[in-house]
C-alpha cells in the first residue's frame, strides 16, 4: 500500500526543509536505508535515508523547493499503485477553511499538481533587477543631446559627449554623467549613472537565524556587562606553550577554556530560561559561532571545562570544517549551555551579541589592542581585550553576570590558574 513519505524535522529549529538533491527518481526502486535525497535544513544539508522498501511514485517537493515539516516530501508504494485518492485526501486535510462569500468571488479553484516525473533543480544565483531608466548608450554618428552644464563641463575636461552615456530623458546627457565617466576613467570604473541591485532568495539558514535572533532580541530582556582584560601574560603563556611545537593553540581557545573554568565557579551564568522554570546546569558545553557563506552555526564544545587549551582548539578547527561544508550534524550543534562570539580576528574592539535561546548569556570577545595602560603608577606598552557579556535579565541578574566576569578576567590575566 502506498505510503506518504513527510518532510523529517531534522534539527530541534527547522520549520522547513529544501531539496537540495534527490537519488530517486519517480519509477525508481527504493530499498529500506538507501539514500533517497538530501535536505538542506536551517544549520547544514543532510542526507535522508528511507525507511521503508518500494518504488518513488511521486515527488511532492523539486529540487531547490522547500516544504514545511511533516509536508508531502515523496509518495513510496508498489509498481502502477494509484495515488490520487491519497493525495486528494492529503489536499483536503491540508486545505484552509472556507472563505465567505465575499472573500470568494471570483476567484478560480487552484489545480493541484502531482509533480510526476524527474526533479529539476531550481536556479539559485542572483536574478538582476534594471532599473527603471537605464543609461542610453548611442550609436556611432548620432547626433548627442546633452545640457549646457555638461556640455562646458565635457568641453573642460576635454570629453568627447559622444562617449559619454546619458541618463536623463530621452538619453540627455547631464552633468552628473559627465563627472561620473571622469571618475571612472580615471579609475578604470565601469561607469554606473543609474542604481542598481540584485536580488537572492533568503536561504533556511538566514530565516531561522532572523525568526530565532528577533524571539531573543524582543522577548528577552537583555543587559550588556563590559570588562577589559590585560591580556600581556596570556600572550607570553601561548607564546610559550606554541614555542614547543607539540601544537598551536589560539586566544580563541584560552577565552573557551576560561569562560567554562569560570562556568563551573558561577553556575547561575550556566543556565537556561524555560519559561516556567530555569535550568541550571551542572555541565559545561560551550557553543562557538562559527560564520559561514549563508549565515552563523554554533558547534558545541561540550564539557569544556575538562579539557585542555590543545583539545579544545583541535574540535573548534574541526567544526569550522564542517561548518562550511555544510556537514555537522545535529549532534554537533545541540545542548549548548553557553554561547561565545568572538570577532576579534576582525579587528573588532568591542560588540554587544544577541543571546541564543535558551542559553541565557553570550560572550562578545573583541580583539587584542595595543594600547598604554597604568602600572603601579607607570604608563607602560599594553595589550587590552574587551569583553561585553549579553545577560537574560529573567534568569541572570548584574551582580551574578559580575561575579563571571571577575573570574573569567581573573583567569585570562593569570592564565596558570586554568592549568590546576
């Protein structure tokens, strides 16, 4: 008996999946764990198995569509099996309410179509958009139509007009057209009189990046915390311990360890909002922005306080990796307690970030600046990072985000204490 195959949910965020290929096509044979598509989710494109054995005889979503969760993804059933009835049956539950009489006048039915018959894969590059009034470009010999501004502009710069491109009606040459090819010519510019643009679709990474940053922004209450770090006796600490050849370790790497050193000291920071409780946990996995080309993914260091500088920096390189190929796994992005933004490779000082639920602290970490600072009564060389920590005021109050911040300044200004 045929059997509706639905879109998986295969990340605790997707709300929608998009075909990024498939391996069947209709009329195909489809055995029980072979690969029948892959599915770009919100966070990384997956590979989706069947579950059961028979022959693909409808695809409900082409390559590079999306569909809704628990959608019609493909129809499995045997040889010459009829689906009609199953798909009206799946229409008519998925149907919305009747509309009034006023709401339906004149409004044809909508055809449902079974999408029978071999995927093809949806364009994805960026469509161009002209503008409403492109630049007039004239034909060799063609009596030229310019304002007497540009025309004394044209005559002293020395600029034939009939090379110049008009942009005013008709192709009138004005004088912002003039000044624009000065520039570009002596720039080597194409000349551009006219705005512009093209336009993308938004990729599931960037819509639930937008739905769960806009939740966290505007739901809960967020304080920021800054601190500056000296930072001289952890530059000598990794220039010492890299100086051994062992293996390399980064500043992004001591900021890891120390903030879940300093996790387990305040376990209020080390916490989740739920709603109608708060959970404090007694583990500490850290989650570590990672960019990539469509978005931010946050892999999890997990139990981060018990591993060493090396450790840590080996599994972040390794899910930077994956990240941009587009290869982590749910397992890789799941149960972060605590979050860290570091945008300090940037050049950045200083940045405030938006908490990732249900976390309820992120870290910003800016980056190292040489800068003169006061010691024992002395101006001397310095080297300053600056820390802002975004707190969930529901669960996280300034005296608790205070008393994490202490600790972890404390940690990164004697780095020897993380090794005890």
């Amino acid at each position: 008996m045929a059997e509706i195959v639905r879109m998986p949910k295969l990340s605790d965020t997707m709300t929608e999946g998009v075909v990024a290929a498939w391996h069947k096509n209709v009329g195909d044979v489809v055995e029980s764990g072979e690969l029948l598509a892959e599915i770009e989710t919100d966070k990384a494109t997956m590979e989706f198995e069947s579950f059961q054995d028979g022959v693909l005889l409808h695809i409900g979503v082409q390559t590079g569509d999306a569909a809704p969760v628990d959608g019609v993804l493909c129809i499995l059933g045997k040889k010459g099996e009829n689906i009609k009835k199953l798909l009206a049956d799946e229409a008519k539950t998925n149907a919305p309410s009747a509309p009034s009489a006023s709401e339906s006048n004149d409004k044809p039915p909508v055809a449902i179509s079974s999408n029978e018959g071999t995927p093809q894969k949806s364009p994805a590059s960026p469509v161009p958009v002209a503008p409403a009034s492109a630049p007039v470009y004239r034909a060799p010999n063609t009596r030229v139509i310019a304002s007497p501004l540009a025309k004394k502009l044209a005559d002293k710069l020395g600029l034939s007009l009939d090379r110049i491109p008009g942009s005013g009606e008709g192709g009138r040459v004005v004088k912002s057209d003039v000044e624009n090819f000065k520039m570009a010519s002596a720039s080597g510019m194409p000349v551009i009189s006219q705005e512009r643009f093209s336009e993308v679709g938004v990729s599931q990474m960037r819509k639930t990046i937008a739905r769960r940053l806009a939740e966290s922004k505007f739901s809960a209450p967020h304080f920021y915390l800054s601190v500056s770090i000296d930072m001289s006796n952890a530059i000598q600490a990794r220039n010492a311990i890299n100086a051994q050849g062992l293996y390399k370790i980064s500043f992004n790497d001591m900021v890891v360890k120390s903030a879940a050193v300093s996790l387990r000291k305040n376990p209020a920071v080390n916490s989740s909002w739920l709603e109608d409780k708060i959970r404090y946990n007694e583990h500490v996995n850290i989650g570590v922005a990672v960019a990539v080309e469509d978005g931010l993914l946050v892999p999890v260091v997990r139990f981060a306080d018990s591993k060493s500088f090396a450790t840590i920096g080996e599994e972040v390189r390794e899910f930077a990796g994956k990240a941009k190929d587009k290869t982590l796994q749910p397992s890789d992005w799941e149960g972060s307690t605590f979050t860290i933004s570091n945008l300090g490779m940037f050049g950045i000082e200083s940045f405030t970030a938006i908490i990732n639920p249900p976390d309820a602290c992120i870290l910003a970490i800016g980056g190292i600046s040489d800068v003169p600072v006061v010691k024992n009564g002395e101006v001397i060389p310095g080297h300053v990072m600056k820390v802002t920590l975004s707190c969930d005021h529901r669960g996280v109050d300034g005296a608790t985000g205070a008393a994490f911040l202490k600790d972890f300044k404390n940690l990164l200004e004697n780095p020897v204490l993380m090794l005890v």
